[in-house]
C-alpha cells in the first residue's frame, strides 16, 4: 500500500490531501519572504480527528521513517511548520473541541486545533480570562503551546508556560502519553510537561491542554504617552514600575511604522505629537482604581519627559489604538525582510534600541522598531531594501551581536523555527545544545519530527 492509502486508511479518505494545488496552505505560515524555508516537492498533508488517529499516524511515520511536520494555524513567524523534506504535515485543525471550561477549578481544557478565537471568547463569555495573547488569534493551542507563545499581556501575567497544567501528548513512537493535570501544585519526577512547551513539534504531538484562568477583570483602560525620541520614551518604562504600578501591557511603538499601519486600515493614529510611543493597558476592579493608575502612569512618564498623553476613555478609542498596533507586522509585511524577536534585561533596551539606530546608520538604512517594552522584548524590523543589496544577513548579525553583548537572548516569544536556526546555534552553548540533542533522541529516537526545526 503507498503511504497516501496507508493515511487515508487511519484518517479516513477525505481526510489526505495528495495534490500540491490543493495544499499550497499547508505549505506556508506568516514568516517574511527573504528568510521564508522551501517547501519540499513530496508532501503529504493528513487531518486526524482524535488522539488515536494522532498515535496510528505516529506509528506509521516512525515505521517508515517519514518525517512528520506538526501544523496549527501556521501564524508562525519563523518557518516553525514548513515541511522543508518529503514528509507528512499533521494538522491538527480537526481536533477543535473545548472540552470543558471548568468553574470550580478556574481551567479550560481543550483540544490543540481550537483555535485562540475560540477559545478566548468562550472563557471571556464565562467572566473569565486566559491572559496570554498571542498577536493573531488564529494560532492553536497546540501551536501556542508548542511555541510558548508570549504576546502583550505577559507584563502582568506572564507567557503561555504559566498557563499551562496539563498536556496530553503523543510521542513519536505512538505512545500517549498525559502530563500534569488540573493541578496548581505538582513536584512529581522531572517536569516532562515543561519540556514539551517551546519545544516547536520537535519532541511529541500536543493534542490537548489543560489551562489555567483567572477571573476578568472589571475595567481595562488604555493610555497613549508620546515622547519626542526611542530613548526617552523607553527610559521612562523602569520609571513606571518603579512606581509600584504593574500594567497588563506596555508596548513601543514608532510615529513612522504606526502611521503606515493606521492607513494600511484607513484609520489614523491618534497621537499627534511625538515620534515614539507607549501604550500602557491597565486593569482593575473598578473605574475610580483604573482611573487612579493611569494617572499615576501619566505622572511618572510627565516626570521622564513625555510630549503627550492621551486616555482612550471609550472602548471604540481602546480598540483603535490597539487595532492599529496589532495590524503592524501584516501592514509591514510586503516592504519587509525579516522581523527580529530578541530580548534584552528590560534595564538595556535604552542602550538596544540606541545599538539598532547606530547600526541603521551605519548601514544608510532605517531600521523600524516596535514591541513589547516592558519585557525588553524587541522586534528590529529589517526591510526590503537591506535584502536588496546584499546586506541583510551582515546586519543581523551585527544586531544579534549587540543584543548578546547586552546580556539578550535571539529570540524571546517567537521562537528558533527555521529561520533562527544559525543564530541558535551560534549563542546557545555547545553543552546546553548537546543536552537538548539528547532529550531530542529520546523522545524521537528516529528524529521523524520537524526535522531541520528548532533545536536539531
Ligand atoms: C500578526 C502576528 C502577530 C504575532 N504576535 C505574536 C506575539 O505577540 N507573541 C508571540 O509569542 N507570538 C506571536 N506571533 C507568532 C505566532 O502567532 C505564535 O508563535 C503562535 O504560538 C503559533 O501558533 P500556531 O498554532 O499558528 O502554530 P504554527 O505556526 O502552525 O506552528 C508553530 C510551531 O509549533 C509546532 N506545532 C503546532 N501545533 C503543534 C502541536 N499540536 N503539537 C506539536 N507541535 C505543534 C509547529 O510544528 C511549529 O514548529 C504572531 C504571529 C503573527 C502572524
């Protein structure tokens, strides 16, 4: 039997799809066209409908050893899930099911192809919230798991690992295999679960999570603070926290690249004055105590130098500023090459930021930054015309150097993919890379999953 009719006889005939015109979806994600992977010639794509049908596809794969490229909702930014040899995409897609959001025990568990959307809404329409966000609310659980998304809110509520409690996983073997549980306190052996969150599809199939929640909060409220360059700006973001307060998000954002975004949506940006900007969020139990902070927030960057201030009373306000910043990567996307995702120590992206505009100098090019500021989470966007001539790979490297010289890391929310693969290597230590390898080979002794990803 080929290994179309062997899937089509584990996932049912319609579930396979065999004709390249009919995948081309599958072989893509969000990552930019200069560093976008190739996709190899012979791919298979199959749709399995439970964990079982996951573990029957696992057996066959690891029997013949084909690889197999695990696949949620392709935002990925970094190649993570492009099949770069012959191969099985797994996607995870028809495994949507909100199994239960439980009251009692302030959890959500679902199966790894819901996606965000979904399940964001049905916690919000129960009073509660799951915290991290992600940027495109068409990621998976799965994949957010599998890459241990970050996002806006992380300030306050810490990334996708916090989150996590339980995890069903299939290993490529076929072995099931549960992690964790409904459990805030769980010191049983070596922690596998943590393992498997960020570990890109290179260890096992993540098809179901267990996620913590928390009530949500009475009233959000979002302020816009302008300030006259990158530097002032983000120096006043330590200034704040030093205040005692802790918003939900803090976010850079420059007059330049926003502006493009506000009219990529036919809006515009409601802050007039000043070249670079902050977006703090703000929560709280009550209108009186948001109110409250943002004043403070107000004070403390008045104190650092700020040209303007603007409270976005109405959730109409809110949702413009935060559309239009959350628009930016798809806005920028047909002028750019590459988004970088470094982190800094918070205390150093002042000197980041100023190593980025040196560097854009040097290079007679502009070199646009956006991201998560309070995390020292930054995303250098390199454009066009660095690829155009020939320099954007001695760019990067000159950017990577600096964040590494500053105590920073190649990627903090996105992940390594493919696409980060030489610049993993390069600062990862030999020992700690050798480590990795061996935990690779025993979850995947054949090393049929997402070859050529992450940590290989
Ligand atoms: C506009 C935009 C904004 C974004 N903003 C943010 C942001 O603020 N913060 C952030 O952290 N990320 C952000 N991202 C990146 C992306 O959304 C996240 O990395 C997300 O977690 C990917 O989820 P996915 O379901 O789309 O996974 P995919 O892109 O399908 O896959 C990503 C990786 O996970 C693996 N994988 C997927 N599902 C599984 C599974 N079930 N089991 C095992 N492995 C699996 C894949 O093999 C691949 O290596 C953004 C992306 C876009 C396009």
């Amino acid at each position: 039997m080929t290994l179309a009719n062997e899937l089509k006889s584990i996932v049912g005939e319609d579930f396979v799809i065999t004709r390249r015109d009919q995948m081309m979806q599958y072989l893509l994600d969000e990552t930019p066209q200069a560093v976008k992977p190739v996709p190899a010639d012979e791919v298979l794509v199959a749709k399995p409908s439970c964990s079982a049908e996951v573990s029957d596809l696992l057996k066959l794969a690891n029997r013949t050893r084909t690889p197999v490229y695990p696949r949620g909702g392709g935002t990925s930014t970094v190649g993570g899930p492009i099949p770069t040899t012959n191969g099985i995409v797994l996607s995870l897609e028809r495994m949507d099911r909100l199994i239960e959001i439980d009251m009692d025990n302030l959890m959500v568990v679902a199966e790894a192809g819901v996606t965000m959307e979904t399940m964001l809404r049905a916690v919000e329409g129960k009073g509660l919230l799951f915290p991290p966000h992600p940027g495109d609310e068409g990621a998976q659980v799965g994949g957010v798991v599998a890459c241990n998304a970050g996002g806006s809110r992380a300030v306050k509520y810490g990334i996708v690992r916090n989150y996590v409690k339980g995890l069903e996983v299939v290993l490529a073997t076929g072995e099931m295999v549960s992690m964790g549980g409904k459990l805030l306190k769980n010191n049983t052996g070596l922690d596998l679960m943590h393992l498997m969150i960020g570990s890109e599809g290179t260890l096992g199939i993540i098809t179901r999570a267990v996620f913590r929640l928390y009530p949500m909060p009475a009233v959000t409220a979002v302020l816009l603070v302008s300030f006259g360059d990158r530097r002032t700006a983000v120096a006043a973001v330590p200034r704040v926290l030093q205040s005692g307060i802790l918003p939900l998000a803090v976010e850079y954002v420059e007059r330049d690249i926003i502006d493009i975004s506000a009219h990529h949506l036919g809006m515009s940006w409601p802050a007039k004055r000043g070249d670079a900007h902050l977006i703090f969020t703000v929560d709280g139990r009550s209108e009186d105590e948001v109110y409250a902070l943002c004043e403070q927030i107000a004070a403390a960057c008045d104190a650092s130098g700020s040209v303007d201030t603007l409270f976005a009373e109405t959730k109409q306000e809110q949702d413009t500023i935060l559309r239009i910043r959350n628009e930016l990567y798809g806005a920028l996307m047909g002028d750019l090459a590459e988004s970088l995702d470094l982190a800094v120590p918070p205390a150093k992206v002042a000197d980041f930021l100023d190593a980025v505009e040196r560097i854009a100098r040097e290079y007679g090019s502009r070199i646009p930054n956006y991201g998560h500021a309070a995390d020292g989470n930054l995303h250098p966007h390199l454009m066009m015309d660095l690829q155009q001539r020939g320099i954007l790979w001695e760019v990067k490297d000159a950017i990577y150097e600096e964040g590494a010289r500053l105590g920073g890391t190649v990627t903090a929310e996105h992940g390594v993919g493919r696409s980060r693969r030489i610049y993993f290597n390069r600062y990862t230590d030999a020992t700690s890379r050798r480590l990795m390898r061996g935990i690779k080979d025993l979850f995947d002794p054949n090393g049929i999953l997402n070859p050529g990803a992450a940590i290989e």
